[in-house]
C-alpha cells in the first residue's frame, strides 16, 4: 500500500534542452523545494548535452569524430562507458541500431524539397563509413577510435534517454520520493503522483492524435515512443520514414509508431529506434527475448501489436 506524503504538491517546469523540448515533474514539500531539484535535474542533463553533443567543437564526441582515422582519444569513463552500451545494443539488434549512423550521408531530405527518390548507388554510398564495428574501444586507456577517416558517432538515438536516467538518478540522490523526466517524449518516472496512483503515459494513435490507444502505468522505470507519422516522404504511394536502416541506407518501412517500456530510459530510446529498422514481426521476437522489456507497435495500417508481457486495456 502506497500513503501520499502529507502536504507535497506536484510542480513542473518545461524547458528547452538539446535541441528539444523538455518537462520535469517533481513532487515537494513547497514551490522553493521544487525549484531547487529542478535545477539540479537540468544541472546534470546539461552536463551530459556538453559531453555528447556533435555540435559542440569542444566537446569529447567532436574531439573522437574529428580524429576519425588518425587516432584513438581519450574520454571520461562515463562516455566509454555509454559507447560501450551502444555497440552491446547495436550487436543485439543486428546493427539496426548504430551510433555511427552520423557517418551516413543525408541523401534524404523531410523538408518537402525531394522530388524522386535516391539512385541505387547514392543509397549505398551513403551508409559506407557507418558501421559500428569499427568503432574500437581501449578500456585500459579508456581511449575511442573511429577506425575510418569521415566515420563519425552521434547520440541522437539513445543521449536523450540517457540524460533522463541521469536527471532521475540524481533526484534520487537527493531524496526526491516522485517524479518524471520527460525528455521529449523519453520518460523515466519513479515513484507515485500525491494521490498515490501511479504515474500513467498515454498510447496515442498516430493516425488520429487526438486520440489515445490505451493509459499504461509506469512503475519505476521509462517509457520511449519513436513515430515516423510526422517526417515522412512518398514516393510511388510508398511512404519512407526519417528512420533510416544505418546498414543499408533506406528508410524503414511498415510502422508508424513503436513505444517501449524498459527500466531505463536509454535502453527503451535505443530500442524504439531499432524496432522500426527490424519491422514489427522481428521487433516483437526480439523484444519477448528480453527480460523486463516491453513493446507497443502500431502498423501502417493502424493495427496495433504488442509483445508477449504488456497488457492493453483500450480506453
């Protein structure tokens, strides 16, 4: 039985942070209380934007990309430590998630500026220095080498959860019984609302956003959405999503909107972004392999699948 803190409130503050918009919701004795944590949640996540950032020259990524071919560079613990779970993530989905994928060339443009589709060759020229495989890693060094010279390293698929994680656990630190994290649609909540119910996420149709699939609970742990329903493009009635498989260079096809629960925000961003690369049947497979992970995919169609542990209750 969970009992509510007597006199806690819920506060939120929004935000913007890389690149994206960005809610913290925590649970306080009072307003002062709520700000302080606030702050401390976006001390750490702005820390983690300075140590992954692409765009930043200064930053340890730009320092591994800008020596791609020429040298191993050394990193914090924390960032070797987060490349090292990219590749584990990339080698569990059969390379279709993949950090290198900011190698690829942006031969696809969402801005309504294409008119036909990429030639063959375009298509597999873009993706030749992607491959996470030559990214080695000295852990004794605690040193990164980009094997190939224009190979090059982004977290665009897992940092956001990772930041959230951070955020989360240094509330935690600080004795912060309740809250959520919502980097943009990647959420790690702990805890329960004042009324004591659990904290819930909305499943929504991508085909109709005003409406919701389904209201699932999130206890002490993350949930990411990934959705291609809004940065699209078709051609021959076939629509190509801004996903792109980092092996073979085209976009993904076939799902509209992948969510899944993990118990850390990283893990569930990394995987959302892979399920749309493998499509729903081997998504799925892959998913029921997995201990305490769960998945919430919905077809072109608007069919939705789930895997084998979640349970739906449509509203």
């Amino acid at each position: 039985m969970y009992y509510p803190v007597s006199g806690q409130q819920t506060y939120k503050r929004s935000l913007e942070l890389m690149g994206n918009g960005f809610e913290i919701t925590v649970v306080a004795n009072d307003q002062n209380m709520a700000d302080e944590y606030i702050d401390l949640a976006i001390e750490e996540m702005t820390r983690i934007e300075r140590l992954i950032s692409s765009w930043d020259p200064n930053s340890q990524t730009s320092y591994i990309n800008n020596n791609a071919g020429i040298r191993a560079v050394r990193v914090d613990a924390e960032l070797l430590e987060l490349i090292d779970r990219a590749i584990k993530i990339s080698i569990l989905t059969d390379g279709a998630f993949d950090i290198s994928y900011a190698s690829m060339d942006r031969i696809w443009k969402y801005d309504g500026s294409m008119s036909s589709m990429p030639s063959e060759e375009e298509i597999r020229q873009s993706v030749a220095k992607v491959g996470y495989e030559n990214i080695k890693l000295n852990k004794e060094e605690s040193t990164v080498f980009l094997r190939n010279k224009g190979m090059k390293i982004g977290f665009g698929a897992i940092g956001k959860g990772y930041a959230a994680d951070r955020a989360k656990a240094v509330l935690l630190e600080h004795g912060v019984s309740s809250g959520i994290i919502n980097a943009s649609g990647d959420m790690s909540a702990w805890g329960r609302q004042v009324n004591g119910q659990q904290w819930k996420v909305a499943i929504t149709n991508p085909l109709d956003k005003e409406k919701a699939f389904a209201m699932l609970p999130i206890n002490n742990g993350a949930v990411v959405t990934s959705g291609n329903y809004e940065k699209y493009v078709k051609f021959n009635g076939i629509r190509y999503s801004h996903i792109i498989d980092p092996r073979t260079g085209v976009p993904a096809r076939g799902i509209i909107s992948a969510t899944v629960f993990a118990p850390k925000a990283e893990i569930a961003d990394a995987l959302a972004t892979a399920i749309f690369v493998m499509g729903t049947e081997v998504g799925i497979n892959r998913i029921n392999q997995l201990p305490n992970i769960e998945c919430v995919i919905i077809d072109e169609q608007g069919k939705l699948h789930t895997s084998s542990n979640i349970q739906i209750s449509k509203i």
